[in-house]
C-alpha cells in the first residue's frame, strides 16, 4: 500500500489522499515505509544504515530487551523466488545455530506476512579488518590475535558442518570487548554460500572474492574446510604485508592462485621471522592435504607463533587512531540513537488530535451522526489495536525468554565440543606421527627379517650339529644369531608401538563417540527449538497481521473522516488553531 505522511504531524495516508485533514499541509509520498514498522511483533524499524547488492540493513531497536539490533531485509528480487528464498532462511538457520562469539550473532530470521525475508544481527561498533588495513602491514603480534579468533570461530562452525566460502578481510569486523581492543566477529556467516550463488551470470561462471579463493574452489567451485584456511592463509598474509598474495584483474588473480607460489611474507617485510613464513606458506599450500589439518590446528600453530613473537603472548595494543577519525562498519554503522515512535504512537496523537478539533468545533457537543460514526471508529479500532500490541509484547517476551534460554544451553553445549575437538585434533595429529612412526618400525622390522633370510641362505646347510662348532662357517652362524637378536628387538619395538597406536585410537574413538553425542544432542535442541519456537512465530505472526488490519482499518477511517471534514465548513477554522 503506497504511504503518504504530512510534513508537519507525521500523519500517514493512502498516497491518494493530497491534504492532511488536520493541518491542511500537502502530503509527501512516503519513499521508505519500513522506519516505525514492528517486524516480528519486537522489532521497531528505526534507520536505513546500508545497502547492497542482498539488501538493505536497518538500525532497529528489539523492544522487549530494549537493545539495538542490526535488521537484514532480502531484496524483493530474490524474495520472488521461493527456491532462493528457502536457501537463504536454511543458511541463516545453519549460521543462527552456530553461537560462537568470534561470530556475529543472527539472532532471528523469517518472513513476514507481506512477503518480507528478514536477518536479526547483533548491532556492530568499531570497522572492518580491510578498512584497518586499507594497504598498511599490521604489527605481527597484533595480526596473528586478530587471524586467532578467525581461526576459533571458524573451528566451530566446521565441526558443525557450515563453511563460510567467503573469508576475507571485509568480512571480518574488529570491534572492542573488555580489554581486547581487536575482538573479531566474522560477518556474512552462513549466508556467503546463497550470495555466491546467486551472482552467477553465466553458467560455470562464478562471481567471488579472487584474492581469497582457493585453487581447488577456483577449479570447481566447491568449498570446504580447507578452502577456508586458505582463505585465512590470504587474510593472514594481507594483513602482514598491506596487500593479498595475488594482485591484479580477476583472470590473472584466478590463474596466480592455481599456479604460481606466493612470495615469503619476510621477503616483503623483513622484520617477519621464517616461523611467521612457515604457518602462512603451509595455509597457503596448492595441495589442499598439505595445510593444516583443521582449525584447531591453525588456532595451536598461531598460539605458539605469537608466544615466541611476544613473550608468552603477551598483548599490546593496537596504534592509536587520530582524534578526529571516526569508525565506519560494516553491515551496520555507529551512529546516535534516534528514536522512531511507533504507528501505534503516531495514531493515539492523531486520534486525539481529531478529538480536540471536534471539541473547539462542536463545543455543545452536537456531532453530526457521521462524523460521529466515524470517530467512534476510529476510538475502537486504535483501542483494539492496542490490545492486540499488548498481546504481541507479551508473546515476544515469552519468545524472547525462550530463545535466551536455547542460546543459553547452546552455548555451554558449543564450549564442551569446542573442548573435545580441540583435545580430539591434537590426538589426531599425534596419531599420524605414531603412524608415521609405526610404518618405520615395520619397515625396519622386514628389513631385518629380509637381511637374516639372505645372510641364512649363504651359509651351507650343516649334517650334524657338530659341523656347526667344527667349520669354518660356524661365525657366519653366529653373526645369523646376532641378526636374530636384532630382529626380536626390533620385534618388540615394533610391538610397543603397535600397542601405543592402539591405545591412541581408542582414546581417538573415545573422543569421536563423545563428541558424536555432543553433536546429537545439539542436534536434537536444535529440533525441539525450532518446533517450539515455529509455534510461538506462527502465533506471533497471526497476531501481527491482525494488527497490521486494524491499521490499514485505521487509515480507512481516517480518509473517510477527511472527506466529511472537508465538506464542513464549521471545522475548517480548527485546522489552524
């Protein structure tokens, strides 16, 4: 329905209508009407503080905890598509389960009744990692803090089966928390899939990021884990020496990432050690086998890197900002509250605005029947529009609560599987050395076995077991019995490994059937969740529509009560009072 709003009261009518009735000022069509509406009965819409090619993000106040939240609205393009639709809700309900505090918080998702797909974010103070670097190398210590929480977030969301595709420095957001002045949120978390995909122009051809995609994505487009760190290696490496390892038009950047080795960063910045060179060239291997094994496995290697580099890792801070430079992030933007009033707010002034007109009018109180009519309208509906607005604060705070509560429990559930698969990706690591170590054992143990078969067959076969002592050839038994001591030495060598091995993989087991369970019962909240909370959305949303009748009913009113006072001269002079 086209909006139009009077400049002077803020009145809002159909576009038709040219006149405010109560104060005679033109109306002005109504370019945005998303500022002042409730989304999801908690929600009041206040600013537009970005736009993109996605959609566009709002400032919003969540009235229920009175806190500010960032709002993400789908682009009426892609809301037509149901199968877009649905993908992008499923990557917001993979992200929204995530819970991991180096990643930014989608709080709630849905639609509308009116066709409007939504993202809830926590609300963002501070500037992006590609504006804090903006061509200029970060100190060491201070980059691998920043490539650490990148690495923890990410650990997280792998065990939970979502990959980001679409790691890069304007997707990491530096904010201040306590007394860390560089507290990562990865943004665009669980959406970066469903945007890659739809800007595809041409079949095969994929629009992405280039400076931060892996070889194996560049060749088939798909992601993984390992795509991931490569594109950590590519951040790590960017925020060390001011630029990402390729540089140029998206063709040859494309072609550089599947062929051409990067550049040590201690050959472009010389004060970096060869133990910085060696973690980033590992992240950045073609050969996606030969990186890290996994997140947690970065996260240890930047760990140790930073205590060697800093003492223990020690922290320091980051260079002071001028005093006039203000932070500018993204999605959403520090700016002053503003607050919005509500519809309701606007309607109970209108309302007894048109109440006051009447009385300096009709002093006696003889109101014409059909004004009357009209007004009691009027009255009734804002009154049954309260109720309802009574009765959707108290199903969002029950909501409200109740989601708190899942996050709640999600969150201590997120923390004991980080635990286990961290201690889960060092076991791992350690089995691949006993491995190692086990396959050198046997091979040593054939050798063995082989050199005392041929050092056997050239001695001659003795008749009687006198021959032995009595020939020539008794040393060359004897140094047959000195192999044979050999050998079941490293018999039993090979056998302590054998059982260490085995100890290993059963601890390995251990872990995997705990965090197995772990991850079912995560599962399982998650199902229980989304039913219980499907159920109190569905009430909240018929609650709503019904409120959003009563408004339009609202506006009805009023433009039936414009056209009566218009025809009556005996208000005209209340208009201006």
């Amino acid at each position: 329905m086209d909006i139009a709003q009077c400049p002077a009261c803020k009145t809002r009518f159909r576009a038709q209508l040219e006149k405010c009735p109560i104060d005679g000022q033109t109306l002005v069509r109504v370019q945005d009407p998303l500022p002042g509406r409730t989304i999801a009965g908690r929600y009041l819409i206040e600013e537009k503080i970005g736009a993109g090619g996605m959609g566009v993000v709002y400032r919003a106040r969540h009235q229920v905890i009175d806190r500010q939240v960032a709002v993400k609205f789908l682009h009426q393009r892609f809301t037509g598509d149901p199968t877009s639709r649905k993908r992008f809700l499923g990557e917001a309900r993979a992200a929204n389960q995530i819970d991991h505090e180096n990643i930014i918080d989608i709080t709630d998702f849905g639609e509308t009744e009116d066709g409007l797909v939504y993202l809830v974010m926590e609300y963002l103070h501070g500037r992006s990692l590609d504006q804090e670097i903006a061509g200029n190398p970060m100190p060491l210590n201070r980059a691998l803090r920043v490539t650490l929480q990148i690495a923890a977030g990410l650990a997280r969301a792998h065990e939970l089966d979502v990959i980001h595709r679409d790691v890069k420095p304007g997707n990491v957001f530096l904010t201040r928390k306590g007394d860390e002045p560089d507290f990562v949120k990865l943004l665009d978390f669980g959406i970066a899939r469903f945007e890659r995909e739809i800007r595809i122009t041409d079949r095969g051809t994929l629009m992405g990021t280039p400076e931060y995609m892996a070889p194996e994505q560049v060749r088939s487009g798909e992601a993984s884990p390992a795509t991931d760190l490569y594109a950590v290696g590519c951040v790590l490496y960017e925020a060390l020496t001011g630029n990402p390892p390729f540089r140029g038009v998206m063709s040859e950047v494309l072609i550089k990432q599947m062929r051409e080795p990067p550049i040590a960063p201690s050959h472009l910045i010389t004060t970096l050690p060869a133990s910085c060179d060696a973690v980033v060239l590992r992240l950045l291997s073609k050969d996606p086998t030969k990186r890290h094994r996994d997140a947690f496995h970065l996260a240890d290697d930047l760990q140790t890197l930073l205590e060697q580099c800093t003492g223990h890792g020690s922290r320091s801070s980051p260079p002071a900002r001028s005093p006039g430079e203000r932070s500018t992030p993204a999605p959403v933007s520090h700016r002053p509250t503003v607050h919005v009033p509500t519809e309701q707010d606007e309607w109970r002034e209108r309302v007894a605005q048109y109440q006051q007109m009447f009385a300096r009018a009709y002093p006696r109180g003889d109101v014409p029947d059909s004004l009357h009519a009209t007004m009691q309208d009027l009255v009734e509906t804002l009154a049954k529009v309260t109720r309802l607005r009574e009765a959707l604060d108290a199903s969002a705070l029950r909501l409200t609560g109740h989601e708190d509560e899942v996050r709640g429990t999600r969150l201590r559930i997120g923390r004991a599987l980080d635990e286990l698969v961290h201690d889960e990706s060092k076991l791992a690591r350690t089995l691949d050395a006993e491995r190692k170590e086990h396959g050198l054992a046997e091979g040593a143990l054939h050798n063995s076995m082989r050199g005392l078969v041929a050092q056997a067959r050239t001695l001659p076969r003795p008749q009687r077991a006198a021959e032995v002592v009595s020939e020539e050839n008794a040393r060359g038994w004897q140094h047959v019995y000195a192999q044979l001591g050999a050998l079941a030495e490293a018999d039993a060598h090979f056998a302590r490994i054998q059982k260490k091995l085995e100890e290993k993989r059963f601890a390995w087991d251990d872990l995997r059937f705990q965090i197995a369970q772990l991850k079912g019962r995560l599962a399982t909240l998650n199902a229980e969740s989304s039913m219980s909370l499907g159920h109190t959305q569905d009430h909240v949303q018929k609650t709503e529509t019904e409120l959003r009748l009563a408004m339009e009913h609202l506006v009805n009113a009023a433009e039936r009560l414009a056209v009566d006072l218009r025809e009556r001269p005996e208000l005209a002079r209340t208009l201006h009072p």
